[in-house]
C-alpha cells in the first residue's frame, strides 16, 4: 500500500508542478520575479492557513521539532529555492532551466549522506539517477545546457540546491504535525521572507501590469501548483524519502513539455519521445524491485534505500 500511495504522490506532484511552467510563463514578464515568487506563497498560504483552521486539531507548531520544520521548509523548500528560481527564470531558456533544477536528485543523495545515518544508495541507484539526468538533457537539447545565460543557470542551480538541502534537513528534525498544516506555516515564513528581498531590490506592485491574465495566472501558480503541489510534495518526501522523492525533478519536464503542447503548441520531437524513454529507464533501474515485484517475478535481494 505504501508503495501504490508513493506512486500516486509522485504523479501528483509531477503534474502540479509541471504544469505551473504554464501560468509562470504567462505572467513571468508582466510581473517582477521575486515579487511573483511572493505572490505565489501568499495565495498558498491564505488557501492553507485557512484550511488548516477550519479544520483544527493539531495544527498549530508545538515542538521543538514543529518549529524547526516550519523554519526549515520556509527558508530552504520554499523560500530560498522560489526566489532562485524565478530570477533564473529571467534570463535562461527554459531548457536550460530544466536541466539545472534536475540536479535536485543528485544533489539529495550527497546531502542524505552527509546529514542521515539511515539514507545511502547502491552504485545501481546512483546510475538509475544519472540515467534520468541523462533523458533530461535529451528532451531539452545538449545544446540548450550551456545557453541561455549562465548567471540565471547558476541562480536555477542554487534553487534545485536548495531544495535538496531542506528536504533532507526537514527528515532530520522529525516534525510531529501534519504535512498540510507544516506547509501553511512555512508558507507564511516564507511569504515573509520573500516579501522582504523583493521590497529590498526595489520590486513593487505598482510594476506590474495587471489584466486578467495576470490574476488568473498568479492564482494557477498559487493554489493547484503551490497550495496543493507542495502538500503533495512533502507527503512524498515523508513516504519515499528525499532521495527517491526528489526523483519528481525529472518527471517535471515530462509534464511542462506536455503541458506545452497541449496549452501552448510546442511541438513534441523525437528527441522528447526518446528521452521519455531513457527517464522511463531511469525509473525502472531505481524501482527496479518493485517493479520486478508487480511483474510477478522473484526479486532478487537488494538493499532498498529508504
């Protein structure tokens, strides 16, 4: 059961997040980064907070361990990595900011390794993931990984980095409360934080050119892509850990190259079917117990990494 619920929040979250590339694009000119990036928190967090009110219980942070979750999923999984990410978006081509982010799951293990005793991978699992990279980089193009601005690449690095580094600190601190309301409060920590750096670059809403595109966008990006995917998200890391869970980075180009095709007309190349495939690999290699297991087949005794 816990295998087929990892299987679901991984869809999910690929989905979700994949198709923010959408509503990003649609506003990323008309509405200053950071200040987006602000935008997006503060519509989750409202959605969030008032959910998790609504519904009370145990839904305010009361450990030690609580706090730290909060502070860390706010800093690191939402705040530093959003407002990366969308200055990088700035200036580098989406296929190259594709390529960058999916340094998340490579980045995961080093950082498992360094911060959890319980998280290790296999010399096959490490090659199950550089095997998705690999599929990655086919999709977008090898000539895409070093164009489009390098200054925005590194931002987009920073961001992937920073997301690696919180998901593996937040299985650290064993926060208690639950995954919805842990990811309200850390989206109020983070809208605060975010708020604070664009207002320190000179970002305001007096530059934006409102119309309803521009609401409808900042609404997408703020309720199904931040206030549902990232619920989603954390629950995945809770189940499949971060190593396994940050694998989601490679299914989110997947998704942004569909969702393209479908909302905006790009047209899908043999290059993105075979590299579909490749990540498809990727997976199998990682699950490959798992998958041998749904087959039927007798699996061989390999250590699992979560």
């Amino acid at each position: 059961m816990s295998r087929h619920r990892s299987l679901v929040l991984f869809v999910a979250a690929a989905i979700l997040f994949g198709t923010s590339f959408v509503g990003i694009k649609a506003a990323i000119g008309a509405v200053p980064p950071v200040l987006f990036a602000a935008f997006r928190v503060d519509v989750a967090a409202v959605v969030l907070l008032t959910l998790v009110a609504a519904r009370g219980g145990y839904w305010r942070p009361q450990t030690r361990g609580d706090v730290l979750g909060v502070l860390i999923s706010g800093a690191f999984v939402l705040g530093a990595n959003n407002i990366l990410l969308f200055l990088g978006q700035q200036s580098a081509t989406s296929g190259a900011a594709a390529v960058m982010y999916s340094i998340l799951p490579i980045a995961s293990p080093v950082f498992a390794v360094l911060l959890l005793n319980d998280e290790r991978i296999s010399a096959v699992d490490a090659a199950g993931i550089l095997l998705g990279l690999v599929g990655v980089i086919v999709i977008v193009g090898p000539e895409n990984v070093l164009g489009g601005g390098s200054v925005g690449q590194l931002f987009v690095v920073g961001a992937a980095i920073s997301v690696a580094f919180g998901s593996v600190l937040l299985k650290r601190v064993n926060a208690t409360m639950g995954t919805i309301p842990l990811t309200a409060w850390s989206m109020l920590v983070a809208g605060i934080g975010i708020h604070a750096v664009s207002l320190g670059i000179g970002e305001t809403p007096m530059q934006v050119a409102w119309s309803p595109t521009i609401v409808a966008a900042i609404l997408y990006v703020g309720m199904p892509a931040t206030a549902a995917a990232y619920p989603v998200y954390f629950s995945l890391l809770a189940e499949a850990g971060p190593v396994k869970g940050n694998l989601v980075a490679y299914a989110m180009p997947v998704v942004a190259t569909i969702s393209g095709w479908l909302f905006l007309g790009e047209a899908i190349s043999m290059a993105t079917v075979l590299g579909f495939c490749i990540i498809l690999a990727g997976f199998v290699v990682i699950q490959r117990v798992s998958v041998l297991r749904i087959l039927g087949w007798s699996a061989p005794r390999v250590a699992e990494t979560d």
